[in-house]
C-alpha cells in the first residue's frame, strides 16, 4: 500500500524538474556554453587547459541559467501573453513566482562564486556583467524602445570575452574582435526572429523593432545594413593571428550568404518566408564559422 501511494510523486518530481530546467532555456544555455569555449579555445590554442575549460563552461553554464530564469520571472505576465510562451513554467502556474527566483539566484550565485575559485576573478565578473546586463537594461528597455535589440546584443556577445579571460586572464584586441562578430551576427538574428512573432510581441507589449515599423522597410533595411558590417568584422581574426586563409575564405562566403539573405529581406520586407530564411541561415552561420576559426 505505501509503495502505491509512493508511485505517484515520482512523476510529479520529473515533470517539476523538467520545469525548472525549462526556467533554464538549455537550448540558449547551450550557445553560450558553446561560444564560451571559442573564445577559451582561440586564447589557449594548443596549450589548452582542458580542466579550466571544464570549470569555466560548468560556471558559465551556471550564470547563463539564472539570467535565464530571472528573466521569465521579470516577464512572466508577458509570456503568457504570448503563444509561443504562454506554456512556460510560470505563465502556465506550474511553478511559483518564488520558488522560481530563488532558483535563478542561486544559480547566479554559485555560478559567480564558482568561477571565481575555480577559473579567475575577471571571468566571474565578465559573466555577472552579462547576467546583469541583460536583466537590468535589456529585460526592462524592451517595452520602451526598439533600441532595446541593440542593447540585448552586448550581453549576448560577452560569452566568447568570458571564454577569453578565463584562458588569458586578460583581455586583448582579439577577444573584442570576438565579441564584435557575435554582435553584429545578433542583430539580423533577432530582428528575423521578431519579424516573424510580431504579433506575440506586440500583444506582449514589447517595442522590438518590426513592432514599431509594421511594414517592415527598417527591420529589413537594417537586418542588411548589419549583415554588411559583419563581413569586414569577421575577417579580422586573419589579421590578428588568430586564423588562417581557410578561416578568410570561410567567414567570406558565410558574410556573402548572410548579406544576400538580409537584402532579399530588405526588398520584401513583409515576407515571413524571407524572415524565417534568414533565421534559418544565422541558425548555421555561427557554429560553421566558429568551426572555421578553430580549425583553420
């Protein structure tokens, strides 16, 4: 009889656990880990610590979660304003408002305390000024101005800087260089992404930049004019010793395929199709550039 009774809590805890790693989004939790060790990566080069790039992926990880989880607790009555939110842990009520930020900032907390010990005091501080960063000014400035993208785009760049200081424990004209890329990659990004769920932000409140411009003309204009600038950024690895000729050419054709893309945007700047097909193609971009700068 008591085994039976017993039975029950055990899908409960599952379905609580995966609501909680859902306050996480892994799938973000994952690039960040990801771009962090490019930067980690790109400073050590063959000399790579593999021990340290364990500590800084595992505390990174940490950091990115709670500024995960902090955040739908900020937006918790927007999300469930949306659709493709409204079934989030919170929004849904399968998780409390409470017990959720607990959860992030302790997350936060270990993760800054871990890096600090285990990695060094400059990368602890690159990942509590991603995760503040992204909180304080991103989070709030979303429902007030289309500028908020822009300002969303630094915290979203740092990963590789943390990366960086971890290896080095300094930070040199590569690492900015680094960070250059993944913001200026960003911007046509998340611009194609809010192109394509303009009706969920709005009903969300949220002032992103298809939002305020419904037609279009300078999300697209924009998305090309962003692409353009990423070319030039995303050779400069070659110029700095950081990659070969095969990275040059690489990065070359990836920033011609994602120009041409934003343009077809920018002339039909109503086109979901479009949108999604430039969302699709900086979906690829990173992670074959990312390949190229470490392999050639």
């Amino acid at each position: 009889m008591s085994a039976s009774v017993g039975l029950p809590a055990h899908p409960l805890a599952r379905a609580r656990l995966a609501d909680f790693l859902a306050l996480t989004k892994p799938r973000i939790t994952l690039l960040v880990v990801l771009t962090t060790s490019v930067g980690f990566l790109a400073a050590a080069g063959s000399s790579a610590d593999l021990v340290l790039l364990v500590h800084t992926l595992a505390g990174t990880a940490l950091v990115a979660a709670a500024a995960s989880a902090l955040n739908q607790v900020a937006e918790r009555e927007a999300d469930a304003e949306m659709r493709r939110t409204a079934r989030r842990p919170l929004p849904a009520g399968r998780l409390a408002t409470g017990e959720a930020a607990v959860f992030g900032a302790a997350l936060a907390l270990s993760g800054a305390l871990y890096l600090a010990a285990a990695v060094n005091p400059l990368a602890s501080a690159l990942a509590v000024l991603t995760a503040a960063s992204y909180l304080l000014l991103y989070t709030p400035l979303k429902k007030v101005t289309s500028l908020a993208t822009v300002v969303g785009a630094v915290p979203g760049a740092m990963p590789p800087m943390i990366g960086w200081a971890a290896a080095r424990g300094t930070l040199g004209v590569e690492a900015w260089i680094l960070f250059a890329i993944v913001f200026f990659w960003q911007m046509p990004h998340f611009l194609a992404i809010a192109a394509i769920y303009r009706h969920d932000y709005q009903r969300a409140g949220f002032r992103v930049l298809p939002v305020v411009d419904p037609a279009g003309a300078s999300t697209g204009r924009q998305s090309a004019l962003y692409g353009l600038a990423l070319i030039p950024i995303s050779l400069l690895p070659s110029f700095v010793g950081l990659a070969g000729p095969g990275y040059f050419f690489a990065a070359l054709l990836l920033g011609i395929g994602f120009v041409l893309l934003s343009v077809r945007l920018a002339l039909d700047p109503s086109s979901l199709g479009k949108a999604r097909s430039l969302f699709r193609f900086s979906l690829i971009y990173l992670p074959l550039l990312w390949t190229a700068l470490l392999v050639g």
